[in-house]
C-alpha cells in the first residue's frame, strides 16, 4: 500500500478552502492509502501565534479532521510535536539545504516581504517540511500549487542523502487530486481562500454558523455584470463561487451555468449559501459531539503512538548512516 502524508497548521480556523482542497481528499485516500494526516504546530510556530489561541486551534483542527470523516483507525491523525523524530530530521534536513535553495522559495519571499523582522523558522520551514515527508518515506504528498516548490525541495534533499550516505529514502511524487480547486478569497479573488487573514469576511469557516454563511457570501465581491459564467480571467469572482457551488452541490460548472442562464447573481448567492451550509452542517454536528466527548486527546495519543513507531526507525537509520554513535 503506498504511504501518505500531509499535514494541516493550526495558525487559524480552518476554511472551506483547507476543506475542498484538501480534507475531502484526505477522506477518499485514507481507504486506499496507508495515511499520515497531521496537525503541523511546529510549523505553525513559525509565524507569531498566541498560546491560548494555539492550543485551541490545534484541538480544533484534530477535531475537525475527525469531523470531516478521517478514521482514526484507518489513518493515522497526530500532533507533530508529539512525535519528536520530526524536529530532529528537521535539523538534520536543514544541514542538507543549501541557503541559495531557501533563498528561491517563493512562499518565504511572499510571507517575509515587507515585515520588519522575520523568525529564522520562516525560512528553514522547507527543510522540517522535507524531515515530515521523509520520516515516513512517503510516496505521495497531496500538494496544494503553493506546496509544490517545496516538495521539489523534499526530492532533492532525499536525492542528496542517498546519494553521500546510500540508497534510503523514497523520493516523494505530488498528489494531483481528480478534482482539486483552488478556492479563492471571497474579497478578493486574485488571493487564495486563508485561514490567517485578519479579514473574516475573506473566508468560510468549517463552524462558521448559518447565518455567518449566508452574510458573508452576500457580501462576496461579484464584477458589475450579470453573467453565471465560468471564466477565470474575466470573471474571477464569479468563478471562484462557481467552483464552491460546484464542490459543494456536486454539480458540474456547466450544469449550474445552465441553471441560472439569465439571472443575476442575487438567487444565485442564495443558493450557494444553502448549499454550503448543508456541506458544512453534519460535519459541525460531529464536531460539536467530538469536542464534548473529550476522545481527541485519546485519538492524537494513539496517532502519536502509531507514527513515532515508523518515526524512530526511520530517524535511527538515518543517524546510523550519517555516522551518529547511537545509544545502545
Ligand atoms: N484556498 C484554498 N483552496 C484549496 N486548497 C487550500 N489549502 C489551503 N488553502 C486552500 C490546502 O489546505 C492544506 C492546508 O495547508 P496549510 O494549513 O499547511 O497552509 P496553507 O496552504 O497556507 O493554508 P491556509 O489556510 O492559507 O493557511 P495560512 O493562512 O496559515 O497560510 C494544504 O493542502 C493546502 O493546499
């Protein structure tokens, strides 16, 4: 069975982006995959985060992991920080990378331009990224666009270990799910869909309630025309909702161009509305049921369990190989 991975920061709520593009393929893979889903604190750290906040949102996002129909007894769901292999090959990692390498990642530019003072974390972020993959020789990483340097990173660093220390790790491919969509921000169409922009209105979150729902997507900036029609260039904002109306609805985008041919986009927001809140209602529903029961803690222990297992043994190879003298 081939392994994957991927992982999830807690740096938010997470949002119907982080859902459709990638919590609903983590659900389809866990049945015919042998699954590591993580909630990835270490690298949520790497920007300021509040520790109330924090450790809420961690509890949070595991929850919603569950909620959304991940099977803690089918694939393995923990905390990163739990299993400490991963800050240590994180280290190991980042002795591999080269500083022209860092220096190319378009995600440490974007996330670093115009901030006074950025945390070294930012920057080797993509060395722990590889230590994650790797850890579990993973042959398939689900990646997002914005991901996908830095899973290029990932199999050039695998390359470069087996190649000074012999044959070890599995170079990992990107996951192209069948249907991924880019979820884009509700007010502004050229910026995905964050869970950490300071404007909520930006986004859906998974508990947002009904009535947020229905504010926000009619409030979502729409172009001056008229026209249900999917085109990116032209109609951005309105593609992106047709992109979430189909997702949500499972219709296809010409299906639901079809339907509202000649109306303009005020029944259409409504129904879009509609169609997001009863995605989102059973999975709130086993949220709710989830937290009160107390299980997660019990779930992320066993997960860590699970996972530090393969973990170490990966990590003792690996320091063998390098020429650590290993604890007896
Ligand atoms: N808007 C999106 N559309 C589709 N997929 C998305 N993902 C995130 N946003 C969208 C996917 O969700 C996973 C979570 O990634 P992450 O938490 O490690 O960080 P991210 O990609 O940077 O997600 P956010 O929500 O934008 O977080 P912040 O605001 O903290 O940076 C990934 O698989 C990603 O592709």
């Amino acid at each position: 069975m081939k392994r994957v991975l991927s992982g999830i920061q807690p740096s938010g709520s997470l949002t119907l982006g982080n859902y459709i593009g990638a919590i609903q393929n983590f659900v389809k893979l866990q049945h015919t995959h042998q699954c590591y889903f993580m909630v990835v604190d270490l690298h949520a750290i790497t920007v300021p985060q509040e520790p109330k906040a924090l450790r809420e949102q961690t509890e949070s996002v595991a929850a919603l992991f569950v909620a959304a129909g991940i099977d803690p007894e089918k694939a393995n769901v923990f905390l990163q920080s739990h299993v400490p292999a991963h800050a240590e090959l994180g280290w190991i990692m980042t002795t591999l990378t080269h500083m022209g390498e860092l220096e190319r990642m378009t995600q440490f530019k974007d996330k670093s331009s115009g901030k006074e003072s950025v945390g070294a974390g930012l920057f080797v972020y993509p060395s722990l990224m590889a230590a994650d993959i790797l850890l579990y020789n993973a042959d398939l990483v689900p990646v997002g666009d914005d991901q996908k340097q830095h899973l290029e990173l990932t199999r050039d660093l695998a390359q470069r270990f087996n190649q000074r220390f012999g044959e070890y790790f599995t170079i990992p491919e990107p996951y192209i799910p069948e249907v991924g969509a880019r979820i884009m921000s509700l007010d502004d169409a050229s910026n995905k869909m964050s869970k950490s922009n300071p404007n909520p209105g930006s986004y859906i979150a998974l508990l947002d309630p009904p009535d947020v729902i229905r504010k926000k997507i009619s409030r979502a900036t729409t172009d001056s025309g008229r026209e249900i029609k999917y085109d990116v260039k032209a109609k951005p904002e309105v593609s992106n909702l047709l992109s979430i109306y189909s997702q949500c609805a499972k219709l296809s985008i010409a299906n639901i161009e079809a339907k509202y041919e000649g109306q303009g986009y005020g029944q259409f927001k409504k129904d879009l509305a509609e169609h997001v809140i009863a995605t989102l209602e059973p999975i709130q529903q086993r949220y709710r049921e989830i937290r009160s029961s107390g299980k997660i803690i019990d779930i992320l222990d066993k997960g860590a369990q699970r996972a530090s297992e393969a973990a170490d043994e990966t990590l003792r190879n690996v320091k063998e190989r390098m020429g650590f003298l290993l604890r007896g």
